[in-house]
C-alpha cells in the first residue's frame, strides 16, 4: 500500500480537491498528481481489475457517503494545511444535504483548486461496470444484495431488472449532475482517451511543482494502465448493440459474453432512452442477436 506524503506549493490555499465518482479513475488521478509531484514511490497502484486502489491517499468519507460534517471536520484538521490532495465521493442521489455548487462553495472557502470529473454522461456504461468490477468485492456483494432486496429479486431476469433500474438511477441519471462554477473540470471521456494530453494540462491548470523525469514516465505508465482497462470501449460497445437493435439493423453479439450487468445497461438504455421495454417475465438467457431481442420489446411511448 502507499501512503501520500506532504509537498509545499506557493501562492495556493489548502490542497488540490478531487471530486469524482465512483468509477470514474478519481483514485488514479489522485495518484498520478502526487506521483509527478514526487510525493509517492515509484511502484504502480495497480491492482488485478485495473484499479489504483493500492494507493490510499486522503479521501472523505463516512460509512456511505461524503457529508457537509465530514468534510468540516476534515479542512479542520491540521492534515488539510499539509496534503498535496484530498478526494470525496459526491453521490447525488444520496446527497440531500445540499447541490453539489453548495458543496465546491463551501470546499472552496478552504481551496482555491478543485479538480471535478466530469463528462461522466459520455461513458455511464463504462463508469457503472467500473464501479461493480473494480470496488472491494465485500462491498459490491453486499450492495448487490441490498439492490436485489429492494426489488425483491431471485432469478436472473429478475436481478437483471433490478439492475437495470439501478444503473440509471445509480448512474446514469446522476453522471449530469457532475457540473459546478469554480472548479477545473477533468473531462474523463477525453482522459481515456489521450490521458497524456488530459492531465498534462490539469498539471499545468494546478501549478503544481513537478518531477520532470516522472513527467517522462507517464507515456509508459498510460500504457499498463490502458491495457488494464476492460471498459474503455463499453459505451462504444453497448451503444453499438442499442442502435441495431433500435434500428432494426441485423446484430449478432453472441460474441460479446455479455455479464448480467452489461444485459442490464442495455435493458435500461432501451427503456430509458428510447421507451422500448423488455417482456423479461422469466427471461433469464438474454437474447443474443437483434430479430430475437426486437421480438421481446413494448414500445411504450406516449401516444
């Protein structure tokens, strides 16, 4: 494991803030800002899913989600005077405390730079199976559980159900809340897709003092990390699926091996986007192809 380390930096006041959620590489960010800054070793923080969780830093937190508390508590501390970075979940959908614009409001009152991941509307498909892949598997069977017990879930095209309401109120939904005045925003669409580019201009927006020879790892380490990356393409993917489908273009995915939670995006997409709802009573091997999934759709637009 890797513990961040203190840095001083000039005319900036409290640490660099990363809001993110989860899913969406705030830890890796988090990282590769204290990496370039020389605050950590030299070893990656990879682990087997692709994930930087072997990198611990400072997150805010409680037992489900950040709160106004927490976050008072932790810029009252002596550590928000000596961190280079601190990074929070903010989970619209939990947090009724207040908008996320009250939330950067009150973080700015103690930082003049907070680093928000956004675009996450771009990839909701990506961001989700990230979310279920790559958390502690403890933590994602009992939510899991949870999920399946709110909507009273035993069989497969049950679950699949339950999980396709899930993540369009678990993701889908909230990735537009991502957007507030006062923050420099970090495109993550774009950041999958040219991270060099990406965070070399968040390290310049940062002004943060930086090693150079780490700055010329960071080609090499982009590359293991992308590599890595089972979902980078998922949107892309899954999207393609929906509009044959949408379309009425001839599609065979068999090939595909999609997981329960991929049928469930696409599941959610079809009703969410384009009020075509799935018959899954008893539904439990997925179509694989568009004549056989067209066969299974209500069309329930409005008239």
């Amino acid at each position: 494991m890797f513990q961040s380390m203190a840095v001083t930096t000039t005319n900036h006041s409290g640490p660099v803030v990363i809001i993110y959620a989860p899913g969406s590489y705030g830890t890796f960010v988090d990282w590769l800002i204290n990496y370039v800054c020389g605050t950590v070793g030299e070893h990656l923080p990879f682990t087997g899913t692709g994930s930087a969780h072997l990198y611990i830093g400072n997150l805010i937190e409680d037992e489900v989600v950040w709160t106004l508390g927490t976050t008072q508590q932790y810029f009252s501390s002596g550590k928000s005077s000596i961190d280079l970075t601190v990074r929070t979940h903010a989970i619209p959908y939990l947090a009724a405390q207040c908008s996320l614009q009250e939330y950067v409001d009150l973080v700015s009152s103690h930082s003049d730079r907070i680093v928000l991941l956004t675009n996450l509307d771009l990839v909701p498909v990506m961001i989700f199976m990230n979310f279920v892949d790559k958390i502690d598997r403890d933590d994602i069977k009992n939510t899991l559980q949870m999920v399946f017990e709110r909507f009273g879930s035993n069989k497969t095209w049950e679950k699949r159900e339950a999980l396709s309401f899930w993540f369009n109120e678990r993701v889908r939904i909230n990735t537009t809340w991502y957007r507030a005045q006062g923050t420099i925003e970090f495109p993550v669409d774009q950041f999958v897709a040219d991270p060099v580019t990406v965070f070399s201009k968040l390290i310049t927006q940062l002004d943060l003092p930086v090693v150079e020879s780490r700055m010329a790892n960071l080609e090499s380490i982009f590359r293991q990390w992308s590599e890595l990356q089972r979902h980078s393409r998922a949107d892309a993917r899954i999207g393609h699926l929906v509009d044959c489908v949408v379309n009425n273009v001839a599609y065979d995915w068999q090939h595909l091996n999609l997981t329960i939670f991929e049928e469930a995006c696409v599941q959610s997409l079809l009703r969410d986007l384009h009020q075509l709802e799935l018959a899954c009573y008893n539904l439990d091997v997925f179509p694989t192809n568009t004549k056989e999934l067209r066969e299974y759709l209500i069309d329930v637009k409005p008239i």
